[in-house]
C-alpha cells in the first residue's frame, strides 16, 4: 500500500484503548461459563446432545449458553472483526469481569503447507511466534487421533495482519511455520498471562500456496459449505470428549 500514489495517513491507538473500546461494547449482563468459545461460532452445539439457550443480542455482541454435560460454554458472537491485538484484549476483558475460566477460539485460517487442502483440515497446537517471540502453553483439550483431517501440534505463526501474507512472506516463512492468522498469539497471550487455559481448533479455510480449487473467495459456495459441516462436526466432537 506504501507504493500507491495516493497519501496514506494511518493514527496507531494509544496502549489501553483497544482494551477500553472491547470493555465498553463487552455486555455487561454476560453470565460466568466455564469455557468461552469466540470466532466462529454461529453453527456450533446447535444439536443434541448439547443443551443450549437461545441467542441473546445487545450492540456489538451477541451470545448464548450451551451446556455439555457438566460444563457450560458460552458462544460469544461479535458484530465487528476483532483482529490482531484487541483479539487479545477480548479475552482480557473476558477474564478480567469473571465471565470465563477458559478460552477456546474457533476460526478460520491460512496453511502454509501444499498439502493441507482448503475445508478439509482442522488444526490445533500450543505454539505460536507472535512478533518474533515464541510463545507456548498447555492444550485443556481431549483430542481424538482418529478424527479424519485433524492436524495437532502445528506450527502458527501470528502477524499483524492478513495484507502481510505476500508470496515473499510465504517463501521465507513456510518451511518453519505450518498455517497462520492475525490473532492466536494474542489471544494466547492474554490467557496464559491470566493463568487461563487457552486452546484454538481452526478451520483451514485457504491455502496460501495457491494450488486448491477453494479459498476464501468462495467460501459461500455448495461445496465449501458441505466440507465446511463436516470440519465443524468433528470440532464438536472434540468439544463433547473435552467438556462432557
């Protein structure tokens, strides 16, 4: 963007207002869960054998309860992109008011590897490198080997943002890292600074070598859809194992 001939004026926010912009827009009636689940999550626990309530809706957010078994989870829906940082700053402000003792972030991501087939795989892992520091913690989730498609222990890298992912970046970046996205490391960053277990099961979504058929540009299509379901199915069934 630097090269467009065209005066760019960018005004960076003071350190705390992203934290004070969540806090505001955060509702304040929000009921204590045992687990948040942020991102992705209108489609979740919508079947038995999940107990849920309906969605309850207050400007910028909108959320509901899903219980399994002995556990409460709460769906946080969000009405802008919470990218970067004040991904991070949710989750603080999430923690900070009482309203969770865990933090699972459901989303969608880039893979860096030829192989990993957009609306395919699901993966997870408890590293990042967020700003050229590595940052690790300990997964609270019950994970089935068996589940065609899943990848654990992979290797993430957080960026600021998705305009950084160019073909150069790939180049120097692929053979170290395995998919990418703006806000893991954040989020994971505020939740092991509270000393909250913390975990992500993402759907790659696109491919950053360019060789699939799929990508985010056609994510509303039939067949995205369809592979899409069964990505979600088997993150519920990690979800049973884990909570019930």
């Amino acid at each position: 963007m630097t090269d467009l001939p065209a005066e760019i004026t960018v005004e960076h926010p003071v350190p705390g207002q992203g934290l004070a912009f969540v806090d505001h827009w955060l509702p304040r009636n929000l009921p204590a869960h045992d687990l948040a689940i942020l991102g992705y999550v209108e489609p979740l626990l919508t079947r038995a054998p999940a107990s849920s309530t309906d969605w309850n809706h207050r400007p910028g957010f909108g959320w509901r309860t899903a219980r399994i078994g002995r556990s409460t989870a709460l769906l946080l829906g969000c009405e802008f992109s919470f990218w970067g940082d004040l991904a991070g700053d949710l989750v603080t402000a999430l923690i900070t008011r009482g309203h969770t003792s865990g933090v699972l972030y459901v989303g969608k991501l880039g893979g860096l590897q030829s192989d990993m087939e957009p609306n395919t795989v699901v993966v997870t892992g408890t590293t990042t490198q967020v700003k050229g520091h590595s940052v690790s913690w300990k997964s609270a989730l019950d994970l089935d080997p068996t589940l065609p498609g899943l990848r654990t222990g992979v290797r993430h890298i957080t960026v600021p943002s998705v305009l950084d992912e160019t073909r150069i970046w790939l180049e120097q970046h692929r053979a170290h890292f395995d998919v990418v996205d703006p806000e893991i490391g954040h989020m994971a960053l505020a939740a092991t600074t509270a000393n909250v277990p913390f975990d992500y099961l993402h759907i790659v979504t696109d491919n950053l070598n360019g060789t699939h058929d799929h990508g985010l540009y056609a994510e509303r299509s039939t067949p995205v859809a369809t592979r899409r379901r069964r990505c979600l199915h088997h993150i519920e069934t990690i979800l049973h194992r884990s909570l019930a």
